[in-house]
C-alpha cells in the first residue's frame, strides 16, 4: 500500500513538479555543455538555502530525527515527549535567543520517509530539482560527493574531491524553527568556507593572500530567500533585542555576485497566520502539528503578512486586524493564547504545576515572537540601493489562485480566505516582488523597497518552481555563460 505524501503549503518542498510537453523541452545539454566542461578554475561556487522544513533536524546526543521522517522512532508530535523536541523551548523573560535546545541542523532534507503500514516509502525529495540543475551544470556538491565517496586516502577533508577539484556547489543547512536573523553567521561561514575554496583553486594553493577573494552565487527557495536578504543588508549582526535595527551596511553582499530568489515571501503569507492560529499536518499519515507546538517557533511569525497591506479584516466590517498586537491574539483566542491548547502547552512545560504560570509563560513567548517578526519586517523591508558587484533576481509563479486575504469572523475568530491573487498557490506575485501597492494606492509601475535587477514569472506552483525548464535554462545562463559586467 502506497499513500502519497504531500506537504502543507508552506513546506518548501522543490519535487520534480509538471514541465510541460517533453517534446518542447530545450536541450540544455547541447547549450550549456561546453561551458560546463570548459569553465575550469574561474566557476563561481554556488550555495543552495532551502525554506521552512527543507533542512533535516537532529537531537543532538541521540540522533533522533525531529524533523525529516515520518517513521517509527523519529520525534511525534502527537506525545508530550515528541511535542517538546519538535517545539522550541520557552523560558520567560529570556530573549528567544537564549531559548534553545538539544536539537541540531544535519543536512539538507532529500528525502522524507514514512512507514505506511509494513511498508517504508520514499516519497519526497525537496531540493532535488536545484540539485539537478547544477550537476548539470557540472557543479561538484559537497555533500553528495562526501556521502558517496568521501576523501581521498590520505587527504585531508578540505573541501576538495578525489580528483583534487575543489567542491563548486554548497547545500546550507540550518535550523527553520528559530528566528530568521540568527541564521547569518553560520551562512557567513558557509559562503566564506566556499569562497575560499574556490580563492584556493584560481590562485593554484599558493597559500598567498589573493589579491580579491572569489565571489559565491546565491540560489534560496522560498523562507531561504529571506535568510539570504537579511545576511546580504546586515552581514553577521544580529537584531538588537532592544528592538532597533542594526546598521544597514549591506556586510553580506561583499563575497556574493548573484541571489536568486525563487517563490521567496518576501511581504509574507496568509498561510502563514492559518497555520499558526489551526496548525498543520503534513501529510494524510503524519502527525498533528498543533497551534502550541508551531506557536513556538518564531521563523512561522516571520512569514506573517506585513500589516501596512491589511491582509487581515475583520469579516463584518472589512476594517484591518493588527496581527502583530498580543492582545488581538489573546481576544481571538488563536495560537498559544487560544485556551483549548492548555494540554498541549501543558506538554512542553511539564515542571510547570500551575496552570495559570504556564499561561503566563506561553503568552510570553507568543509576545516575543511576534516583537521579533514586526523588527525583522522592518530590517528587510528598509528601502536602499544594492551596492555595485551585488544582482538580485527573482523567479516567481503568477498562474496559480493564491491566498492572499483572510477575513476574521467577529462571533468564532475563525479564518476564512476571502480574497485571492495571482501567485504560486502559495505566495502571491505581489509578495515575491514586495509590492507597496497592495493595501495601499495603486500606480502603474512597481513600488518596492527590493530592487531586482531581473524578474522572470513561471506558470508554475509553488513546489514546481524549480523543475520548470524555463527556470533551469535561465539559471543556467546566468551562473555560467552571462557576462560580468564590472561596474555593476
């Protein structure tokens, strides 16, 4: 017995999705193979950033999957064991910084198995369009090569192959529960870990300092894309927890020459809101993934709509809700406020006797989290101009029916979607181009505090995307045959 696994809208899964008629498919191989083969030491590496769900979570002593697999050990949700390691601990008063756990990233998620029945499937692999895409470009992942071969005898692992070519493509793992902007530093490490590598390879190992280090190209899906903008404007800085902003000093854009953003909700989703006031399950096997556990993560808040576009109105008198105000959530009963999760939230906080102190606690943490997502939105979203040497691109879906307003009914708080858009099923165009002109006055051009040096819109989902021949031909070119041109 088979059962197909299908992933909520907001998991960012990249499947080998519909791509028309093979017979009108281009043939890459014949345009692009001789620039693959003949690029030698000049390739620019490539590091892919998966979304929400796309990297593989361990707890770190045992090894146990938190997240990654639906099979018999792995963490379920439907426990209070499994419920505390796939929620993010809350402590009150602590910045969510300081609110960690045992749980680690371990890779990029490939593959999500489950046990259907006595049967063990295989049925999803996220991130294997990308992937595909660049072996065809003859880029060398890393952690393929490592995974199948590893290093030579005798050689150190230094980030080269057995043949002594330097790895070219870099799959960056992290953790998408927690907040967005804590993500920076390890993806400077990364990007830096690359960069250097390929500084290596040009100068021949001479151990010189080069004259200027090799950049990176950049390729983020979805909740990635918002990853890679706040490292691009704010470098390794973290957001002060005083609620400020750090300096905008585009520190990430120096050892990066292209970010491609595919699907990336850059003005959010309403889904996003759904999910956190009603949960969410994955798959017709898995787990429930309830409003307490999801509540904890602040990463979900991040991809809330922006309020300034109102895309929450109250159903009897249209007139905008502010999402981001505690007390709206504590009057309409949704997420950690709402108090039909107290056994759940009873569940994460098991040393917590008082029912009204967990309360207090949980309500802390959704206050917290929604603090962070409002900072976080006013850091990406802060209009300026990118510094020369940097391009932005975008691939975005305008041919699906998306979700892009949810009206509150005044009697149940409950959610109904009474408004849709062009976009991909699951972000809607105007997100992905951060477009000013939603909720506000209309112009004919584009108002957006993101400026993309290129956009191509696909007839695709959200999931197929990156399996689109349009996106892998244009991909293509621009990693390997465009022209730099110095003085952009």
């Amino acid at each position: 017995m088979k059962k197909l696994l299908r992933l909520a809208p907001l998991s960012l899964a990249l499947l080998a999705g519909c791509a028309g008629n093979p017979e009108s498919r281009v043939d890459l191989g014949a345009i692009y193979n001789r620039s693959a083969q003949t690029i030698g030491t000049d390739r620019i590496p490539v590091v892919v950033i998966p979304g929400i769900l796309g990297t593989r979570l361990v707890q770190e002593d045992s090894g146990r999957i938190v997240w990654g697999a639906f099979t018999y050990g792995a963490a379920d949700p439907d426990n209070p064991e499994g419920a505390r390691l796939v929620a993010l601990p809350m402590r009150e008063g602590a910045p969510l910084a300081e609110r960690r756990d045992e749980v680690k990233p371990d890779g990029v998620l490939t593959t999500l198995e489950a046990n259907v029945a006595v049967l063990k499937i295989t049925a999803l692999r996220p991130y294997q369009s990308i992937i595909q895409t660049l072996a065809a470009g003859r880029y060398i992942d890393r952690g393929i090569a490592r995974a199948t071969a590893g290093p030579r005898a005798g050689q150190p692992r230094s980030g080269f192959d057995d043949a002594g070519t330097h790895f070219t493509c870099f799959q960056f793992d992290y953790d998408w529960r927690r907040d967005i902007s804590e993500q920076a530093p390890r993806l400077h490490h990364l990007i830096s870990e690359a960069s250097a590598l390929a500084t290596a390879a040009r100068d021949g190992h001479n151990g010189t300092a080069p004259a200027e280090p090799v950049k990176v190209d950049i390729v983020a899906h979805s909740m990635g894309g918002m990853v890679l903008l706040y490292y691009l404007k704010y470098g390794t800085a973290p957001l002060p927890e005083d609620g400020s902003l750090p300096p905008l000093t585009w520190g990430g854009a120096k050892l990066v020459r292209n970010a491609v953003f595919v699907g990336t909700p850059s003005a959010g989703s309403v889904l996003s809101l759904k999910q956190l006031v009603e949960g969410a399950e994955f798959a017709p096997i898995a787990p429930t993934y309830r409003p307490a556990v999801l509540g904890t993560m602040p990463a979900i808040y991040q991809l809330m709509p922006r309020q300034r576009h109102a895309p929450v109105v109250d159903a009897s008198t249209s007139e905008p809700i502010d999402i981001y105000n505690p007390e709206e959530w504590v009057r309409h009963r949704w997420g950690l406020a709402d108090p039909g999760q107290a056994e759940f939230v009873q569940w994460l906080l098991p040393d917590v006797t008082d029912a009204e102190a967990r309360r207090r606690i949980a309500l802390d943490q959704l206050g917290h989290c929604l603090r962070r997502a409002e900072q976080l939105h006013r850091a990406l979203d802060t209009p300026t101009e990118t510094p020369l040497g940097l391009e932005l691109h975008l691939f975005a879906g305008d041919a699906e029916r998306t979700p892009a307003r949810v009206a509150v009914d005044p009697k149940t708080s409950r959610l109904r979607v009474d408004a849709f858009a062009p976009g991909d099923g699951t972000v809607t165009r105007a997100s992905a181009l951060m477009d000013e002109r939603q909720g506000g006055e209309w112009t004919p051009r584009l108002r957006s505090p993101i400026r993309f040096d290129s956009v191509r819109f696909l007839p695709q989902d959200h999931i197929g995307l990156t399996a689109d021949p349009v996106f892998t031909d244009n991909l293509l070119y621009l990693l390997l045959e465009r022209a730099d041109f110095p003085n952009r």
